[in-house]
C-alpha cells in the first residue's frame, strides 16, 4: 500500500502563507511602530475576594470592573517609573 503523498501547494497558498509570517513578525516588531501596537488581552485569575471588592469599587464609582482594573494598574506601573 501506497502512503499517499501531500499535494503540491499552490502560489496563492504560498503568498498566503508568507503574508501570514511577515504580518506575525511585523506585529512583533514594536521598535520600529510602536503607533502600531494595539491593545493585548490575557486571561487574569484573581481570588474571588479580590475579584468581588474591585467589583464593588468600581461600581460605586459608575466605572465597569475593566476600567477599574485598567486604572489601578496604570497607578501601580506609574508610580514605579
């Protein structure tokens, strides 16, 4: 039995696929655009208590908990400039 082989890619594949490599390395690249770099997100786990009093702050000051968070870490990164 015959292993069948991959077929032969075409030139738009091709272009496709390394368009898809300098777009990645171009995006990874923040020295030369930094004007480029966009928001980034990750998935934070905290304790429920802390989730639960970040939440309670942040509505009492009419502010969603993204914009609470957003804050508290832009006071902490500031202030150790």
């Amino acid at each position: 039995m015959a292993i069948p082989k991959k077929p032969a890619t075409s030139k738009a594949e091709d272009d496709f696929i390394k368009g898809a490599k300098a777009d990645r390395a171009a995006a990874t690249d923040t020295a030369t655009a930094p004007a480029a770099m966009k928001d980034k997100s990750f998935l934070l786990k905290i304790p429920y208590d802390l989730w639960d009093k970040a939440r309670r702050i942040a509505g009492a000051d009419a502010i969603t908990l993204h914009d609470f968070i957003i804050q508290a870490l832009d006071e902490s990164v500031n202030r150790h400039r």
